[in-house]
C-alpha cells in the first residue's frame, strides 16, 4: 500500500500568521495533536504542534511566589504561529510505501506526517489512518479483491479468501501473467498483509 491509499487530503491547516492562541483553540477544539502550516501560496512551510504553542505559554501559579519560591525562567512566547512552529524532519510522498511512513513515525516518534507533493502539501497520514486500515473487515477485503480481480477476467475464475488480512487466491486458469497482476491487485488492497496464489493443480 501507499500513502495515498490511506491519507486524510481534507486537510485542516493554519497560516504563518495565524495568532498562535487561535491554532491553539484549533488543536484543543478538534482534538489535533499538530497542524500544517501552509503559506499564501500553497506552500508547506512548516508543522506547529501542542508542544510549541505551551511552551512559556502558561503562567507560574502566584501562590508559589507568595512562600518565596523562584520564578519560573521563561522565554516571551509567540504571537503568530510564524514565530512557533517547527520545520518537521518527516514528510513523505503520495507515493511512499506505507511500511515505510509507519516505521519514520515510530523512529521519530511522531503521530502524523505531512504528505508533500513538489513542496506542496496534499494530505496527511496519521496512525490512526494506518491502524484503520490493518483493522478492515475480511469480508470487506474481499469483496474489494473480487472487483479488482474483475479486470483479469470473470468473477469465477478466481477464488478469494481473506482471513485476518492474509489472502488466499485460486487461479482456475493457470495464467502465470495473470496470477502476477492479481498479487499486485490484491496487495494495494488496505488493511492485506500478505498474499499467497495458487492454482487448482497446486491447492
């Protein structure tokens, strides 16, 4: 699979001079963790996250300076997203096999990356997107793995079986060209870990 199988391309953004308490409201009010920020001309320039917009954001309780405790060394935060959000290390391409995008999330740690097409963002993908997809129903899998396999041929000349994500195939004709497409077919399917393809000879 490919990211663009499973990717958000409804995407909510913020601008560069988006004031950093309303991308705050944003994140709070649709329970985001981060945000792309994507400029005047449809640039992505950047991600702001929940980190970036507390930090230095929240004031010291008074009633720790009452009994003479320190203050809180702290930086003047932000006004405007601009001066808050980060360039992000990950993003990928429409096209990025999708182990591989969920491998980047969890090396760095991160629950969603931009998906940026010649500098443009296109989408994002979350790791709830990844974890709607592992978790289809077979029945589901199967019915979309028969309409592909439509294109090879008629509907009885396959056999599909899906079981916990694994895919079973018959080939009744026996066509090694075919049976080649089909896996291809059938592995672009979200939610298929793997796919075995036999023939009547071979069952």
């Amino acid at each position: 699979m490919r990211t663009r199988d499973v990717m958000t391309t409804d995407v909510v953004v913020v601008s560069p001079d988006t004031g950093a308490r309303d991308a705050a409201r944003l994140l709070a009010e649709r329970g985001f963790t981060a945000v792309p920020v994507v400029d005047a001309t449809g640039t992505f320039v950047g991600v702001v996250s929940e980190a970036e917009l507390l930090r230095d954001r929240l004031p010291q309780d008074p009633r720790w300076l009452v009994h003479g405790e320190p203050p809180v060394p702290r930086h003047a935060p932000g006004d405007v997203v601009a001066q808050v959000m980060t360039r992000p290390t990950v993003t990928v391409t429409p096209n990025t096999d999708l182990a591989e995008v969920a491998e980047l999330m969890l090396d760095h740690g991160v629950r969603s990356v931009p998906v940026v097409r010649e500098g443009r963002l296109v989408g994002i993908v979350t790791r709830r997107d990844m974890l709607r997809s592992i978790s289809r129903d077979d029945r589901v899998m199967e019915a979309e793995i028969r309409h592909r396999l439509g294109v090879l041929g008629a509907s009885h000349r396959w056999q599909v079986e899906v079981r916990g994500g694994q895919v079973s195939i018959v080939d009744m004709m026996d066509d090694a060209t075919d049976r080649h497409v089909a896996e291809v077919l059938a592995r672009a399917v979200a939610g298929v870990t793997d796919v075995r393809i036999t023939t009547p000879e071979r069952i």
